[in-house]
C-alpha cells in the first residue's frame, strides 16, 4: 500500500534505456491519443521492456507480448517508473 505522502519517482518513457524495465504510472495525453494507447495495452501498472532507444527518432518497446514502436512525442507523454512492477 502506498503512504499519501511518499510519491512514487517518475520518468519519461523517452529517458528509459534499451534493456530496461519500468512500469506505467499514466499517460498525459489528449482523449483519442488516450483511446489509442490504450488499445496498444498502454494501461497503468503495465510492465514495459526498452527494446530500442537510440535518443532520437522512434523508440521500440514491448509490452503484454507485443512490441510496440512510439514516436518521441508519444513516449514523453507517458510516465513510468523505473525497475518493473509497483
């Protein structure tokens, strides 16, 4: 269980590095970009695997068995935390 007053250290998806894993806090996006992520399995408490991230151009990522390509836009709209599940 999580104390109200202790946060929870958050990053960009875009500033995670190849090989990591981090689990999604939420995603700051409009309502149908929020609809799209949603649908690509991008729901909070997921656990997300850094395929690719060269820090620049699109980035590759894998979650619930799919491998997923996002934009750099996308990426910086999603939080995360770093080392896996909650």
């Amino acid at each position: 269980m999580n104390h109200p007053c202790i946060s929870i250290p958050s990053i960009q998806l875009d500033q995670a590095r190849k090989g990591e894993h981090v689990t999604l806090l939420s995603v700051q996006c409009s309502r149908g970009i929020m609809s799209r992520m949603t649908s690509l399995g991008f729901t909070p408490g997921v656990e997300i695997e850094i395929v690719q991230n060269f820090g620049r151009g699109p980035m590759v990522v894998s979650l619930r068995g799919t491998r997923v390509a996002l934009g750099r836009g996308e990426a910086r709209k999603i939080l995360v935390q770093k080392g896996g599940s909650l």
